[in-house]
C-alpha cells in the first residue's frame, strides 16, 4: 500500500511493537489505588489556603439532611469515608471538607435542593466524573456535593441529523460507544473520558485531541437544560441544528464552570464516525519541524485531519520511567502524533502517505511508526494520553495549560526549565499544536513553596505578555481565579460579575471558583 | 473521468448550459433600482403597526445634531433623502423614519456615540449592511442610525492558525476575496455576502449554505469586541482557538442582533480553503427521495460535503418567471444542489462519481448536471441563492425561515399552500435540508391583511407543535418578536429579559426587536 522509500520505513518502523499499553483512562489506571491511598495525607484545602475565609454561607444542620434524605431516599452520603473520594481532586492536590453529598436523578429533584440550599444560603460544588484539574468540582470548605452520577439516562438519537439527547450525568465514553453503533461519533474525546460526565464537559467547555477536526462545544452543543441557584429550570433543549431565536442562553452555561448553573440534560450533534483512521507517530529534531510538520498537514491532509499533537523528549521520559511504557521510535527532542479519519480508508491512506513521504523527503522526519489497527492506535494515544497519569507518580503536579501563539509556543518550556532549575523533578511541554495549546508540567516530590513561588505568577506574566490564554482548556475552577486578569479585560471580568450576581444573587453555587476573589 | 453509465449521463447534462445568470449577490441586481424606486411607496412601519407606541425615548434636537457633527466631523447624515435607503429594509416591508444616520470609524466612536445616547436616552439601531429579513436592522420609529460601513478595516491575518481579525463593517465577499489569497475560505457563506458585514453576521448568528460544513458563528468565532448602551468597551478579542478564562461573553453578543451591544471588532477561523469544489444539481421525484439521497450523502460524502440544499417546483418557478434563469434540468417536483471540496480534487471527484452512481443505479436520481469550473458552479448557486431576490417581484413577501424535524420538513408547505389557497400568488418551500432548516415564502402584489391572517399564527403554531424553531436563521428582529415563545420557554425568556435589563438598563439598543412586548 505504501510506496517506495515510505514503505521500508513504514516496515521497519511497524517491527517495534509498541508494549504494556493498558487502557488508557486514567482512572481505572493502576496508578490510582497508589492516589487512593494517599487521600488522607493531601492537605485540607482551607488549611493550606489559611488567608482565604469561608463565605457567608449557612452551616450544614441535622434537619438540612433530613430533608434531603427525605427527598433523595438512599442517595444522601454523610459518611467521611464515602464522601473522601469525592471531597478530593484527581490531581491530589485540593481536599474540601463536605459532609453531605447528593446524587439526584432528575431535573426535578436537582431544582428541588437549589431551591432549598438557595433559601438556607448553603453553597453547593455540582460534580461530574470528578476528572477536573484546576480545583473546580471539588469543595473547597464543607459546600454540599451534587453529583451527576446517577442522571446517567440517554433520551433520545436522531441517526440522521446526529442528535444525542441525554441526562448531564452521562460518561463520555459510554455516549461514544452508544453513538458508534449508528456510525456516528461524539465531537469531543479526552484522556478522562471513561469517567468524566458529559455535563461536566460542557461546564467546564472541555477541548481534548478533536478539537481541531470537530471544534469546541459551543459548535456543537444544540441545546441544554439548566437549573439556576433558585431552583429555576432553563429549558433550552433544542435539538434543532439552526435556532435563532432570542439570546443563545445556553452558551452562557458552557464554560462557566458550574457557577451560574447547573446543567442537567444535553443535547450534542454527533458528527459522522471516519470510516477508518490511522495514527502517525513521528520524531522530530526540533519545534520549528513540528510546526513546519503541521503548517503541511493542515494543506495535506485537510479535512481528514482529526489530530495533531505533539510532547517533548521529558514528557516520553515521564512515561516511561513512570509508566514503564515504550516509545515506538528511537530518541527525539520531540514526537508528533497525527491522526486522520474519513469516508473512505483508501483515499485516506493515500493522502497520509503522500504526506508522510513529502515530509521525509524535505528531510523533516527520519523515524516514526504508522499504525491502522486500533490496539495499536490506542497504545500510541497511550504515550500521549497517560502523561497526567505519568507525572502524578511523581508526587506533586504543578500543572499549565496554556493557548500560545505558535512562535512563541515552545520557548515557554525552556525558560521556565531554565527558571526552576534543579528544584523540579521535571519540566515537561506537550499537548494540541493544532489548536495552539500547550500543557505545561513542573514536578516535585511534595508541594513546594519556593518552587511554588518561582513558577507563579511567572507563567501567567509571560502567557500574558504574548496575549495567551492562561487556561486553554482547563478553565480556572479553584487554582488559578485570581489570575484571570491576565486573560481578560477589566471590563470583561466586570460584566462577568454582573452576570453571576443576576443569575446566583446569594452565590451558592461553586464559590471559590472561576471569578477572582473581591 | 467518469464511469459507465454516470459518465453518458454526465455529457447529456453539461450539454445543457446554464445560461443568463448575473453574478447572484442580490444587493448589486437589476432588481434592486426597481425597488430603490417603490421605497417611498413602503408604508412606515409606526402606520403598519398603529398600536405599537414609541419608547420613553427622547427625541432628536438640533444640539445632539450638533453634538455627533462634531465627534463625527463629515460623517453624519441628515437628508432624508440620504436615509431612505437606511430607513427601508432590503425586502420593502418595514420603514422607519430616524432623522439621523452615523458613520463611525472607530471603537472608540462608537463608545462616544452610545456613551451619550445613553445620557439623554435617544434610542439608536445599529446597522451594517441592511440585508436582513427580520425587520431588524432598520428604525422602528426615529432611531439614531448607527452604521458599520466605514468601520471597513482588516486588522490581520494569521495564514498558520487561519484567523482573521478584522473590523465590523467589512463586507462578508471582501473578506472572502482576502483571505483566499492565503488558501483560506469563510466559514460561512450566504447569498448577501457582497453586501452584508461581518459584524451584521455575528449580531443575527447568520447561518448560510455553508454552516452543514463549518458549523455556526458560535464555533468559529473566536474573539470579538463590543459596545454598551453605556459606551463601555467590552473586550473580548482573543485570537486563540482555546481560552477557557471566565464566562465566554462574546457568545452573547451572537445572536442578540444588537440588542445588547454593537460589535466592533472580530476575529474568525478561517478554514482551510477547498482545493476543488464541485457542484451536482439533481432533479427528485418527491421529498422522501429528498432526504434519502442527503442520508446517503452524509454518508457517503462524509468531510467533503459543503452544502445540501433544496428546492421544490414553484421555487424553480419564481427564479424562471421573475428572474428569466433556466434550469439545467428537466422538470421535477424537487431539486437538490449538492456541493464538495476537499484537498484532493482527484479524491472529491471519485467520492463525488461513487455517490452519483449508486443514486442512479438505485433510481433515486434520473436527471441532473455536475458542475466544477467557477462559472457553471456560480450559475447553479444562482438558482438557489437568486430566490430570495426572485420572490420580491412578485409584490409583498411572507417570509418565513423554519427548523424543523426532517420527517416533517415539506408537510409545512403543503398544509401552508392549502390553507392560502387562491389568495397568494405563490407558496414555495425551498432551503438548507443539511440543517433541518427550511425557507417558506408566500407573496401577493401587495400586503394583504387577509392572507397575514390566514399565514400567522398558523405557521407559529404548526413549528411549535412540532418542536421546530420559528427562526432556524434569520432571527426575530422586528417581525417575529411576539411569536418568541412558540419556540422558548417562559422561563428562558424571563431570563433574557433579564440579561437585556441589566446590560441596557435604558433599552437604548434597537429598542423594539428580538424582545417580546410587555
């Protein structure tokens, strides 16, 4: 199938099998019993935080929890032991106190405790698969918990317009293998997509590898329902494609971090599934390749373009001294993966080898591995998907997720590497070229404050400098907040002020979260 | 290059040229000095509407004349003579009667302008190429006209990223024409292009022929900037693909048709432009024929598919009798424009001939003609994009522009021509089939309050019974404020009424558009 020069490549480079790959969510990963254990010794957000001061919010009371146990019959935790899971990021690196959460299982019900908790002034935190890495769907005092867990109902698919209906506490990837059997696919996937919930996605406007090919979420989502602190329920369930009918409310509730809502049904627009794809996966011996890499692909490869990202030489070194996985190609300053997907496998395959020998030719690749099969694409994806799961093993994560203009994009790494210098166990940059978003990743030990010190407010001073985004994809949730000015405008953050106190007046829901403190 | 049986057929239908099309943007058609001429016949909508009264607005003095001619220096008009264009809406249905048009260049201008309508509470409409079809973007009664036209400059383009940032009056084709020196394409594409700007777009959350390819405006708009009734600039002008900082307020000002805000600037992905694009226009023998060779196109055609449009015999009517254009195929009760491209004209081609055949071959097409060469291609959109322009010869246009379920697309039409009977001149049903989005329009030689009744609510009721949205595109404007609820719920309504309040607590902004009267 392959031509010529490409194809002794492609042979040689199909030889080294890619090995001890496991199933690359991350919270049904090995590595999470270790987290687990770990809980009780994470510090209490409050204690490691002392200057910041619980809101004025009402204390939780024996007759607050018989009246949600009244209302929610055998879905009411008290229990610190059952609760510790939930009161715990999956970082490890913010622990609340709550002591009661909720597991609703209709709109109804939701709107029924907003309206209470509203009236009492008790905050609430709402929670997904709990997979968020700023700090936003865990407590940070004793908020109460509502988690989407059990609105895991799909209500309807429309197989030709690609209409998915379904309750907020969907899992990603239960949506996508649903969706598949009618040849359609979800417009997002993620590392956490076998436990995060599909309206924690849209809370959150999660990017992922797609992004690029499909766009963001406010593309894609068609409608939603939401229900405000009062218990007041925002019907916007279109399921239509087009509908320009007054403010598009529900663009409000994406990305707003669960602050001015809480989403509780959603409708997407399923994109058709590729009939076929194939994953490359590429050494590279400088940035300036890997741009010059995807400045070709986008010409190349078009429309069957579904990802391109790229990692460093220390983020395959992250896995594989944490992971024990193996890289597919021998060493490089850089490793791009490419992945396409279209109609038609043999047009496909075609442009991507067209493209591929185009590249070696001009000298700009000299070592990859092309895989069509999907244990193999998904052992690939491995080597980019585990990273969070990786650097964890190291002990404490100092994570970034930063959008960068792409000249700019990789000088980041290596001035902060340069700034930290030995007080890092590493410095790591990988993440979405295609969509200029970089995961930038400091690691140590344990929490360390004068590293703290030394990456902070550096990194959001230089993202600032050269108009970047200080959270591509991550939003701002607890941990970064404060830094918000450093991507948007007084102006903007005001008006954003404004909104909250319109929609939440008594701020009950998700405080500490998204907006700087006063 | 085409096989066996298609290949005989694709002769015969080339051999049948298209001919006497004009370049198919409406605003620059011979039609148009025929309706320049009929503008002061147009009653003024404050006669058409007598109940509705004038807001608790000021009127226009002498000293605010003075004011603007000073900020404004050789850009204010005030000859009635020079306003009536700007008084009149494109389709001749609604005309104001604003004794004052504006014609900033700048943000800042705008800020000044809108900082001190505030003040004295003079209610102003934006304005930027007044192609809509809503009644929206002309004065109700005497509203300031603020327009974009000199608000004309392109601020950048990044040809790596795609993204182009540019001022609000840029006109939509001139944009087109710019970014495709750098092999990019807008990603949305309608027939007011070489009239309408960019900022208009954004403020309707224009759809067009293209969105089943590209998405909506929600999507691929990355940035924007925007004015406050108060004169406040909010700055939302992100270049970044990714930027989860805070509530995304520039979806807000999507849509909202200026009610909130006037946008200044933008900044939008430009997609990679197709390197061929081709055109197949097929005669069909009913609507379920209609929606089984869509079905199969997005299947087949998959990310090479850029438009699937529609139209049934009495819109091949209208653009015959009024416009003299020919059809490249024989008679049938309906017609399909398909359209490709892709970054492999040789690929697109063969997927293209593939799906042409197995239509054939399963009898669901016996008739059509393949278009690749510009002017043929040109001439084929002409037909469709023509329509709107061909119905207005006929007198007065009932215009409608609907989303509904597939199952239900046509049955609109057929129920709407039984009810109007012999009272209408004609009921055509034509549109974007892709996005469930279909355009129904009724004329007569002149307005007429029987046929309006026999028309509205009706169509209302129908579209609300069937879960469709009453403005798939067009938006409420002033036409469609009062039916907003047969496509929103009270709740979501309250809550817009809500956001208007607080971001125009004057209600300044194109006072009596998108919100439903008290």
């Amino acid at each position: 199938m392959f031509t010529t020069q490409l194809c002794r490549h492609l042979e040689r480079w199909s030889a080294r099998n890619v090995t001890r790959f496991i199933k690359h969510d991350r919270n049904i990963c090995t590595s999470m019993s270790v987290f687990s254990n770990k809980t009780k010794q994470i510090e209490l957000t409050r204690n490691r935080y002392p200057d910041l001061k619980k809101g004025p919010y009402a204390d939780l009371t024996g007759q607050d929890v018989d009246y949600f146990s009244n209302l929610l019959p055998g879905r009411v935790l008290t229990d610190a032991s059952d609760l510790e899971g939930s009161n715990t990021d999956w970082l490890g690196t913010c622990r609340g106190s709550s002591q009661l959460l909720l597991r609703p299982k209709t709109t109804d019900e939701v709107s029924k405790i907003l309206e209470y908790c509203n009236g009492r002034k008790l905050a609430v935190v709402p929670q997904g698969g709990n997979t968020g890495l700023v700090g936003g769907s865990v407590p940070v005092f004793d908020e109460i918990i509502i988690s989407t867990q059990l609105m895991n109902q799909i209500i309807s698919l429309d197989d030709i317009s690609g209409t998915l209906e379904c309750q907020a506490g969907c899992v990603l990837a239960a949506l996508d293998s649903y969706v598949s059997d009618s040849n359609l696919t979800m417009p997002l996937d993620l590392g956490a997509k076998g436990s995060c919930h599909i309206g924690g996605n849209l809370s959150t406007n999660a990017g992922g590898v797609r992004l690029l090919r499909y766009g963001s979420l406010h593309g894609s989502v068609l409608g939603l329902e939401a229900v405000l602190a009062s218990g007041e329920i925002i019907d916007c369930k279109s399921t239509l494609r087009k509908d320009n009918t007054g403010y598009d409310l529900k663009q409000l509730f994406i990305g707003s971090e669960g602050t001015l809502g809480i989403i509780t049904a959603v409708s997407i627009l399923c994109p058709q599934k590729p009939k076929s794809v194939s994953v490359a996966f590429l050494g590279c011996e400088s940035f300036e390749t890997v741009l010059s890499i995807f400045k070709q692909a986008k010409h190349s490869l078009g429309e069957i373009l579904l990802a391109f990202e790229f990692m460093d030489s220390a983020s395959m070194d992250t896995v594989r001294d944490n992971l024990n996985l193996t890289s597919p190609v021998s060493e490089f300053p850089f490793y791009v993966l490419i992945e396409t997907g279209g109609s038609d496998g043999k047009h496909d395959e075609e442009k991507l080898t067209a493209f591929l020998e185009n590249q070696m030719s001009s000298g700009l690749i000299s070592d990859g591995t092309v895989a069509t099969e999907s244990t193999k694409i998904a052992n690939i994806w491995g080597l980019r998907e585990r990273m969070a799961e990786g650097l964890m093993v190291d002990g404490y994560n100092y994570k970034y997720d930063v959008s960068l203009p792409l000249s700019k994009f990789y000088q980041l790494v290596d001035d902060m590497r340069d700034r930290v210098g030995g007080l890092a166990t590493r410095v790591v940059g990988y993440g979405h070229v295609g969509d200029g978003n970089l995961h930038l990743n400091v690691t140590s030990p344990q929490y360390d404050e004068e590293l703290m010190s030394l990456i902070e407010p550096f990194i959001y001073d230089w993202v600032s400098k050269y108009k970047g985004s200080i959270s591509a994809e991550h939003g701002l949730g607890f941990k970064k907040r404060n830094f918000i000015y450093h991507s948007k405008s007084k102006s903007a953050v005001d008006l954003m002020k404004r909104m909250k106190l319109l929609m939440d007046p008594n701020g009950i829901l998700n405080p500490y979260k998204l907006l700087p403190d006063n």
